[in-house]
C-alpha cells in the first residue's frame, strides 16, 4: 500500500456523485428491455473516454450501466428498481447503518 491509497478497513462507501449518478442511471433504465440499455450503455462507454482517466462519477454511471444491462441479458423484461435485488440490498444497508448511529 502506498502512502496515497487509503486502507481498506470495509466495504466501499459511494460519495454522493457517485450516489447520484447510480440512481439517474436507475431512474432513467425503469422500463427498459435488455437492447436498450446495451445501447445506453454503448453511448455512455463512448462519451466517457478513457474510465481509468474518467471522475468517480462517471466511472459509477458506467459501472451501474453494465450492472443493469447485465442483470437483464437473461430476465426477458424491463428493468424496475423495486425488483432489482442489488438495489434493495443498499437501500436495506444504509437505513441500518443509519439506525446504528
């Protein structure tokens, strides 16, 4: 580890920008089949550039794009927030650690 990097002392809490780019990229996915976001997907791989060069929020835009486009390839139907699994688990995850506090 070198002195820039922060130790990894537990899982990888998302900066706000980060927060909201996941959730613009859910709200905006809501009703999509697969095709469709595979091609939203290509388009925000394309605008981004180089990832490894790109802000944190950026690089979770994509990051959730491939994420949901993923999650579809063998659902057959359109992507909602209320059932997409992962999404509960965070939603459940931050209420908890708020009332640990």
């Amino acid at each position: 580890m070198t002195q820039d990097t922060p130790p990894m002392d537990g899982p990888h809490e998302p900066t706000p920008a980060e927060r909201r780019a996941r959730d613009r990229v859910r709200r905006r996915a809501t009703g999509m089949a697969h095709h469709q976001t595979a091609e939203a997907l290509e388009a925000v791989e394309e605008s981004a550039g180089d990832l490894e060069a790109a802000d944190a929020e950026t690089r979770a835009e994509v990051a959730e794009w491939r994420r949901i486009t993923d999650l579809l390839f063998d659902h057959g139907g359109p992507y909602a927030p209320e059932t997409d699994a992962y999404v509960q688990g965070q939603l459940t995850a931050r209420k908890n650690r708020q009332a640990a506090r």
